[in-house]
C-alpha cells in the first residue's frame, strides 16, 4: 500500500523536487502569506476558519458567485451532535474521523495563501461521514432515539435538495457573478470574431477560459505578472505588445485583481499611444465586466 502510495505521488515530489517551487513559497509565506494573513495569529484565525466552515458546510455565503445565497442551518445541528454521539462511542474508528477533521481544521489557520473558504471543502466527504456514523446509525435502533434522528435527518435532506434547486435557478438568472460568470462567452466569441493578430490578458482570471472555449483559436497572453504593484518587468513586456499592430488589450472593468490599468495608460502616454474601447463585455444584469482596448500608434 505504501509503495502504490509512493508510486502515485512520485510525479509530484519530483516535479516540487526539481522546480523548488513548495519550498520557495512556504518559505517566502511562513510567517505572513502572500495575502497577508499573519500565520501567528493563531486563535483569530482559527474563529476565522470556524465561521467559513459553519458556511461551507451550511452552503451560505460563498456560493455568492451563482447569483445569492441560501443557507441550511440543520447541519450545524447535526454535525455537533453527531460528532458528541461518535466520541462516547466504543469503536476507534469513527473516532479517528472525527479527530482527522479537527485536526485538519486547526491545520487549515496556517496558510501560504488566504484564508478563502472554499478550501474547507476538502473536508466535504468527511462531516458527511461523521453525520452519518452519529446520527445515521440511530435511525436502525427502532427507539425514541432513531425518532429524534429522523427529526432532524430528514429536513436536513429535504432542506439540501431545496437549496440544489434554488442555486440552479439563481444562476440561471444570474448566469454567475465575479469570474464566474458566463460573460466569460461572451467575450471569448468576441475576441473570435475580432480575429485580433494577438490577444494581451491584463488581469488574472480570463485567459485560460478564453483559450479553452475558442478551442485555442484565441490565445491571451497574461502579461499582468503575479506581484501586487506594477513592475518594470511588466513594462517589458507590455511594450512589444503596444508596438505589435491590432493586438487587444483585455481589462477587468470593475473587481480586477492586478489592477494594471494605471500602469498600462501611463506607459500608452509616455510612447505616444492613444488608446480607445473595442467593446465592453457585460454580465446578464447589464453590469460591465470586460473591457477590450486597441492602442493608436503615435503619428
């Protein structure tokens, strides 16, 4: 079993052995991550944590991107419960699930990155499990105690399938929120029609959806760089771009992660390019989301 184990990981420990990267970026966000979490501050971000797996384990808050949120509060209910019933248990078994998700969930107040919720969802299969070895086992006692869990089972049920419904309908309406919504269509067919020389991807989020929705007919290339600030790197690479006829430049109009809009106009100015809208790509609620942009050479 170990050596399958070792055998299906090999690829990515030689792959992280060769490239440095883990190390460089546990190193490099030891102490306070690339999204600023200080990693010291233990017990604020643990009640951090507890409140973004209460939500993701109720289904709230950070579904916001399919158009709102529902919530189902039975599970904070019956997660609880299920975990008290499982620790006066005699059998180690479901006690080891239960001490693999609190464990993993202090673990998770330590990150490289931010303290985003949707990694809690790692611990899906898991709470699900816990439920069903507390309060699911009692639903065979065929006593008051089976009655109880299936007062609380059954609505939890009920209440899910309910929410999968309202979510699917939210999002039909919305068509999805952020970098989640599907203007992401919209834009890719038209950068195809556009047919442009090269496409330039000036925020994080679009390319790779771009390039697979247009087949790789359209291939964005992401200039934008992955540090907060604009670079002279980023400079460098911007200006083969501003000099190359009919390239597009792609901007986030609202919500951009690396915001290099400042930096692209400053740059455009000095050399003497003027710049002027292609098209502006927009949400199902009329909301702006895309920008494209084509430079005018200086004359």
């Amino acid at each position: 079993m170990l050596a399958g184990f070792a055998t299906g990981c090999a690829p990515l420990l030689l792959y992280n052995l060769l490239s440095g990267g883990t190390f460089t970026s546990v190193q490099t966000n030891t102490a306070v991550s690339y999204y600023g979490v200080d990693n010291s501050a233990l017990l604020a971000n643990l009640a951090t944590r507890l409140e973004q797996l209460r939500a993701v384990v109720g289904g709230r808050d950070h579904l916001w991107y399919l158009g709102g949120t529902l919530t189902n509060p039975l599970w904070d209910v019956a997660l609880i419960l299920s975990a008290a019933l499982i620790s006066i248990q005699p059998e180690r078994g479901p006690r080891a699930i239960v001490l693999v998700m609190l464990f993993g969930f202090i673990a998770t107040a330590f990150t490289v990155s931010g303290l985003f919720p949707h990694h809690l969802a790692i611990f899906a299969p898991i709470w699900v499990s816990i439920v069903a070895l507390g309060l699911g086992r009692l639903l065979w006692r065929r006593d008051g105690l089976s009655v109880v869990a299936a007062l609380i089972l059954v609505p939890l049920f009920l209440r899910d399938v309910q929410m999968d419904f309202g979510y699917h309908r939210m999002l039909t309406k919305s068509g999805g929120r952020g970098a989640h919504s599907d203007a992401i269509e919209r834009l890719a067919t038209a950068l195809t029609e556009l047919n442009p020389p090269s496409v330039a991807a000036l925020d994080w989020g679009f390319a790779p959806q771009v390039r697979l929705l247009t087949a790789g007919r359209v291939h964005p290339q992401e200039i934008f760089g992955y540090e907060w600030n604009s670079t002279a790197e980023f400079e460098q690479r911007l200006r083969p771009l501003l000099a190359a006829p009919g390239t597009l430049f792609v901007f986030h109009v609202n919500d951009a992660v690396f915001d290099r809009r400042p930096a692209f106009e400053v740059l455009a100015k000095s050399l003497g390019y003027g710049w002027s809208r292609v098209q502006l790509i927009r949400r199902r609620d009329g909301f702006p989301i895309y920008e494209i942009l084509q430079v005018q050479t200086p004359k």
